[in-house]
C-alpha cells in the first residue's frame, strides 16, 4: 500500500521537476528563489488546480445525478399513468352497458378524466366508481355525459 503511495507522489512531482528544470534551462531570469522554492511552488499550483478539477468533476456528476433521477421520476410517472389507464379500460370493458361505449380514458399523474357518453346515469356513476377504484389513481373528472 505504502508502495503505491509513493508511485502516485512520484507521478505527481515528475511533471513539477520537468518544468522546473525546463524553466531553468530556457534561461529564464533568476527571481531570487531557489530550484527548490520554484520546484515547491510549482507543486503547490498543480495541487491546487488538481483540488479545482475535482470539484468540478464532483459538480459535474452531481448535477448528471440529479438530471437522472428527474428523468427516472418522470418516466415512473408516465408508466404508472399507462398502468392506471389500462387498468380502468379494463373494468369498463367488463361491464356489459359500457364495454360497448367509446369512453376516453385519460390520465395525468394519477388524475384521471372520463370523456364519452353514458345510456343512463347508474352506468355513468359506475365508470366513475370503476375508475376511483383503480389503484394509483388520485381523482377523477367524469365528464361522461348520459344519452337521452
């Protein structure tokens, strides 16, 4: 463990050595500092600007996390609607005076509407009934109106 500790510093001081000697042999003016105040300095820059690339990067999938878990909720949002949905057609499609009808089922995180038409006002009270009883569901809009 010890061992790779020190591999990870080497790799870390190699890059501040090459520019500090590359600085050197460029013959750039002497600014009173020693070789290894420069070297420290050097070190020091590219710590901090490691430290800043991984806030960044730490940023970064934060906020990919939180646009994945969005898109999660909306796509279990949507799934439950088609569920909530499917589920009322069924129990329509059950009933002998309203599995004949065309009745628009529709359903928006769990708020369900009824649009359609009715032969009297029992049947339309139970297509209001069947959906409410649906799991999932929060509401229900029953806007079937009753032929006749």
């Amino acid at each position: 463990m010890k061992h790779a500790s020190r591999t990870s510093q080497l790799a870390l001081l190699l890059p501040a050595v090459v520019a500090a000697v590359a600085l050197t042999a460029c013959g750039r003016e002497d600014d009173g500092r020693t070789a290894g105040q420069r070297l420290d300095d050097g070190i020091s820059k590219m710590e901090q600007k490691s430290e800043a690339a991984k806030q960044d990067t730490r940023q970064a999938m934060d906020n990919m996390g939180q646009k994945m878990e969005r898109s999660a909720d909306k796509a279990g949002a949507a799934i439950d609607d088609a569920q909530i949905t499917t589920s009322i057609k069924t129990a329509l499609a059950g009933d002998p005076k309203l599995s004949a009808l065309d009745v628009k089922v529709d359903t928006d995180h769990g708020h369900v509407t009824l649009d359609g038409t009715a032969p009297d006002l029992a049947a339309r009270d139970r297509a209001g009934s069947m959906a409410l009883a649906a799991k999932g569901v929060q509401s229900v809009n029953n806007r079937i109106k009753v032929n006749g």
